[in-house]
C-alpha cells in the first residue's frame, strides 16, 4: 500500500473518531427528564359575591313575596379552596317579618381530577322576627325560625363541557318547628360548544318533611307536613366576573299546602289558607363575582 493511500485511511479514521467525540458531546434532543413541578398552592383566598334578583326563590318557595331581592356574601377559602367558611345575606319579605336572612356555613370540598365534593353546615338566621299571631290569638308560626341543615355534595365533569351532581341537605328542626326536613336533588349543567359562557342547567329534587312539635304552637295540633318535588331549568352567561341567569321555577305543591309551610300572610287575612308563594315562577339573576387571587391578592405559591 502506497504511503498516500496510508495516509489517507489514517484521516478519514481520525477525522471520524473525532466526529464521534463531538457527537458524543452535543445535548440529546430528548435531554434529561425535569424534576416535577410541585403545583402552586392559594394557602388564603377570599371570594365574593353580589346579586340582584327579580324574587328569591329558595326551593320552589319564594323568600320575598314574589318580589325582588338583593344578596351578597362573602367566603374565605383555605389551601386551594379545600376548606371553607363564609357568611350571606339576602332581603326577605316573609310571615315572621325578620330583617334578612343571614347565613353562615362552613365545610370542605374535596376534589379528585374532575370528581368534586363538598361536605358542610349551613345556619340559617333571621334577626329580629315576629312570631305571627292573628287577632284570634292563633299562631301560625313559631318564635323563632332559625335552623341548621348539615349536607353533601358530588359533582362529576365530563370533558369540561357537561357536569352532573347529586346533593342530599338534612335539618333537625326545619325552620324552628320540630319537623326534620331532608331534601335531596341531581343537577346537570352543559356548556353550549358555540359561545364560551353560555351554558343550559336545571335541577329535580324532592323535599321530606316531619311533623311539628305541640309544644312551639300551644292551639295548632302536631301537623305532618307535606312532602313535594322541586325543579328548574335556565340559561346562564359568564362574561368575566359578571353572570346573568334566566330561570324557570316549580313545584307540586297545592296552594293550601303551600299556605301550610309558608303561613303566607295573605292567606289568613283574606281567610283562604292557600298562598301563590310556591307556584310557577321565571327568576332573572344578576351576578357578580369576584376573588382576592384574582386581583393578586394571596397568590399561589
């Protein structure tokens, strides 16, 4: 073999090895695997909420006489909205003529990927009510009407477009008269794919009720009061913080049972005993809703 043959095999092997080196050298497109990311935590947030409506309907009862109602609260959220406690009130026109109705409640809300729960208390408070007295020295309704309702939640999303829920609430005394009321519903609410926002929701649920105590009405009789189903259908739209609701409401409730669980006043004054408080109603709600979070205000770390 001639010496520039030699030659040349012995660069083209250098040259080569060389190029191996270097190769060796570049970072791989792949690159080491990152360290995982620890999800960014909201230890405080504060949620809070306005609405005006045109009647509280609570149920399939109206809270207002049919008339409209203004509400807001307020929540404080704990390690990313696990744990909860917050306060509400909204205007009232009812047979005890309380001043509002204040809320407070507390609990926990659980969620696993798109499974959602939410387990709590929720007191009801009505400030400065009259117990309800006719000129016959009848009572129609009990000194006080406060209660408390323990409850639990499951919601379960499906391709972030249509959420199905089921949810059970149970009172000891419903409403300060001794009857135990348990009232259980499923919920369904869908994203319309067209507009971001827009969504179709409604909820069936069915309300249990007891028997009143003798001892909060010394001339009414222990009266088991009736049982009934309660729906809604609606249209909602979020634009930002703000949402607008249109929604129908009702019940099977006759206008003697209603009477019954309300003691609508007008139903004794006019010497009926029915009341138009738990028929068929269309609500228009306005909404605004807003987080510290958002505003920067205990961000996540």
């Amino acid at each position: 073999m001639s010496d520039l043959v030699r030659s040349s095999i012995l660069g083209l092997a250098l040259a080569g090895a060389i190029g191996a080196v270097q190769a060796a050298d570049l970072p791989s497109k792949k690159g080491e695997p990152l360290p995982p990311i620890a999800p960014a935590i909201t230890w405080f947030d504060i949620a809070v909420s306005v609405k005006g409506m045109t009647d509280y309907n609570f149920r399939g009862i109206s809270q207002t006489d049919r008339k409209p109602a203004i509400q807001g609260g307020a929540e404080l959220q704990i390690y990313n909205n696990l744990f909860y406690l917050g306060v509400y009130g909204s205007s009232v026109d009812l047979a005890t003529r309380p001043d509002a109705e204040i809320d407070f409640y507390g609990g926990i809300r659980p969620k696993f990927g798109d499974l959602s729960f939410d387990f709590g208390v929720w007191q009801y408070y009505y400030p400065s009510e009259k117990q309800l007295i006719d000129g016959a020295g009848v009572f129609w309704t009990p000194k006080n009407t406060d209660f408390t309702e323990v409850y639990g939640k499951v919601s379960y999303t499906f391709a972030e477009s249509l959420t199905l829920g089921a949810n059970v609430y149970y009172a000891w005394d419903w409403l300060g008269t001794g009857a135990s009321g348990t009232y259980a519903s499923v919920t369904a609410k869908y994203n319309l794919p067209f507009l971001e926002g827009l969504s179709v929701s409604g909820e069936f649920g069915h309300y249990w009720l007891g028997t009143t105590n003798l001892a909060i009405w010394s001339t009414v009789p222990p009266t088991n009061l009736p049982d009934y189903n309660y729906w809604n259908a609606g249209v909602s739209y979020t634009w930002k913080n703000v949402t607008a609701d249109v929604r129908y409401h009702d019940t099977d409730l006759s206008k003697n049972d209603c009477f019954l669980l309300t003691a609508d006043p007008r139903g004794i004054t006019n010497g009926s005993g029915r009341s138009k408080w738990c028929g068929a109603a269309v609500v228009a709600t306005l909404s605004f809703d807003i987080t510290a979070s958002s505003l920067g205000v205990f961000a996540a770390k």
